[in-house]
C-alpha cells in the first residue's frame, strides 16, 4: 500500500482524492500496488466523506515515513511555500498545482529536492489537465524552444467567446461566467492577466533555463476590451485572444502577456469557451501545440496524480526539471516588435500621417487599422501622440 498526502481541500484536493477513489484499479495496476491517501491537511475540519482524514496538524505528515508523497493544493505563497519547504526536507516528493508558488518559488524548491533526492513535479500548475510540461522538458528536448505561447486562461478564454459569439459587452461576459462558476467572485487573477502571467514565467523558465521573476512580466489582461474592437476584428479575419507569450531573443528572452489579434484561420483563435491551448515552437519540430481543458476540478487533479504516479515509478528524481535562478538577460517586452492594431479618433489620413502604409479594417468618425511591424515603445508614443481608444498587439 503507497500512502499519500493532500494538503488543502478545496476544489483541486477534492478532485485529487476522487480521481484516487475512482480510478484505484487503473493506478493499483500501473503502480503494482494499491495507492491510498491517509492524511488531509485542512484549517477546518468539516463533514464529508474525508472527515476521518483529516488533520490541522502538519506534523502528522512530516514526521510519518509511510507517507511518501505529498500533493499542495492549499494555492497562494505563505503556507504553501513553508509546508512544501518541509515537506521536501522531509525526503517527501511533492507534486503541486499551485501556479503562484512555483512561478515566485519553483527554482528554490526544485534546489532543495534535487539536494533531499526527491521530485518537485508541477504539471497541473500551468495547463491544468493539458501535459505540456512533460512533453515540453523530455519528448522536445533535443530542440532548442525559441518561442512558447499561449491562451493560458479558461475565464479570460470563455469571456471573449461570449463577446464574440452573442454581442455581449466586457461585464455582461463576466456576469455570465461568474453565474456558471468559472469565474471567481473577485475575479482579477484572470482577467487582468495574472493568471496567465505566472503559467507563462512557469513556461518560460523551463523553456530558456533561466528564472524569469513575475514581477518583470507586464501582465495585461481584458478588463479594458473593447466590444467594438472585438467586432472590428472579426469583420476584418480576426480574432481577438488573451495571450502569455515567451520569446527566446539573441541578446536574451523576454515574456508578457497581453491580448492578441489572431488571424482566423490560425489554430489558436479556434480555441473557444473554457478550453486552453499552447503553442512551443522548437527548432527542429517547428510548430507543436497541446490543447485541452486548462482549469477544473478533474481535469486539474488528473494532472496532480498523473505526477504522483511518475515519482512513483521513477527511479531517480526527474533532473530535467529545472532552471537556473539566474534571471540576467531579460529584455522588456517593450522592445519586442509587433504589428499593432489601433483605433483612433479621425480619419485614415491621420493614421497615414503618422505611420505610412496601414492595413485598413475600418472608416469613419473613428478609423482601426493595422500597422507594419514596430516595438511597443513606437506603439504606445503612437497611442498617445493620436489620442489611440485601443492599441492591441497582432500575433505573426
């Protein structure tokens, strides 16, 4: 018998403990034996079919040997840090869905298990039930990664559907998504872009080797989208999409996350409603994308015991996921150049004046149009010089 620890039990480590329940003869086969979770650390203790699990003392965890991994569901730094600290001095693996803690903490932690010879695996912290670590760090590892990008975010993903599909304004979109669930109450991780910003520095990091720091990465979410905008470009072959984006450059990497013009006809502005996809660009396979649910109770728990399962039955701890806590070398987004879509007060002769050669998408009191290729610098003095409603990146 193989026990394991949860520690949190809300949405995430109520999955973990049903997928292990539900799935027990699958995992017992692969695993040889039976896998049980014997301990649940809580702050409160309620009613349920876990109640005799249940704990609010760590200790319990910590200093019981039969307990060989331990899967963090609390989310957030501060507790979630401190337990997996101990946990991994423990000589427990820890496998995590917790995108904060690795984005801000992940290379320490990775440090201290690789010296304890255990695995800090964190699969589900970015695509959720989507395995795009895995094949990210081992099936592409003979490739150089130039570039990983992404609609990291099933709220931001299923507002924008809804704008496009019925008409419906930024806040009647959010008003809908908080009515099903997928939205939070307070829901501005997700659509101001913080969400997707700490899946892309997980991204980034594994993708170039090196520490991005969360707080270097611009995170501009769709709180500010316009509906007109979002009707401009898809009359004009466009979709409008919430991208994390990390870029290998020459003199270094760069990483940002900001919503996209799309052009229809590209496979990432098919992806709709809930569902996440990612883009890796590597130099020998070129284009590989992993598309899926990104968030959500089973699909989420699926990809914390799928890593539970892999420390299981690894002989050696995965050594391949890793980074260096050097963050030198990263380069502001703002000088990374783009096509930029605009909208602005006046007509096509302003834009003319101003930038030459534009793509027109439309004509009137107001004119939106498409500019060649510039930095986001040249982008956001031309905002301001021309008075811009809106100022989006394209991708491509």
């Amino acid at each position: 018998m193989i026990q394991i620890a949860i520690m949190g039990l809300g949405t995430v480590g109520t999955g973990v403990a049903k997928v292990i329940a539900e799935n027990s003869r699958q995992i017992e086969r692969k695993l040889g034996e039976p896998l049980q979770v014997k301990r649940v650390l809580v702050r409160r203790f309620k009613d349920g079919p876990y109640r005799q699990l249940m704990t609010d003392d760590f200790t319990k965890i910590e200093e019981d040997d039969d307990i060989r991994v331990v899967v963090e569901t609390i989310g957030g730094v501060d507790a979630a840090y401190e337990y997996t600290k101990r946990a991994l001095m423990a000589g427990k693996h820890v496998v995590t869905a917790n995108k904060q803690l690795v984005a801000e903490k992940g290379c320490e932690l990775l440090a201290l298990a690789r010296r304890k010879n255990v695995s800090y695996l964190f699969e589900a912290s970015v695509g959720g039930g989507i395995p795009v670590l895995h094949p990210l760090t081992q099936c592409m590892a003979a490739n150089r990664i130039d570039e990983v990008y992404g609609i990291l975010n099933g709220t931001t993903n299923y507002i924008l559907t809804r704008m496009v599909r019925t008409g419906a304004s930024f806040a009647d979109a959010l008003a809908e998504a908080q009515e099903k669930g997928y939205a939070e109450a307070d829901p501005t991780a997700d659509v101001e872009g913080i969400d997707a910003g700490r899946k892309t520095c997980i991204l980034a990091d594994l993708a170039f080797g090196h520490q991005v720091d969360p707080d270097n990465v611009p995170m501009e979410g769709i709180s500010k989208l316009y509906l007109e905008d979002v009707k401009i470009a898809e009359r004009g072959g466009y979709r409008i999409k919430l991208l994390g984006r990390a870029v290998r450059l020459p003199n270094g990497r760069s990483a940002y996350v900001a919503p996209h013009l799309i052009q229809e006809d590209h496979p990432m502005a098919n992806v709709e409603d809930v569902f996440n996809a990612v883009m890796v660009k590597g130099n020998a396979t070129g284009d590989v994308m992993f598309y899926g649910r990104g968030a959500g109770e089973m699909p989420t728990a699926s990809a914390c015991v799928s890593d539970v399962m892999e420390v299981l039955q690894s002989s050696a701890r995965r050594d391949e996921i890793n980074w260096s806590e050097d963050g030198e070398g990263f380069v502001d987004p703002a000088e990374l150049k783009n096509r930029y879509y605009f909208r602005i007060p006046g007509s096509l002769t302003i834009a003319a004046a101003d930038f030459g050669e534009v793509e027109v998408l439309s004509e009137g009191s107001e004119t939106a149009f498409l500019t060649e290729p510039i930095t986001g610098r040249e982008a956001q003095a031309h905002a301001e010089r021309l008075r811009a409603i809106a100022c989006l990146r394209v991708l491509g």
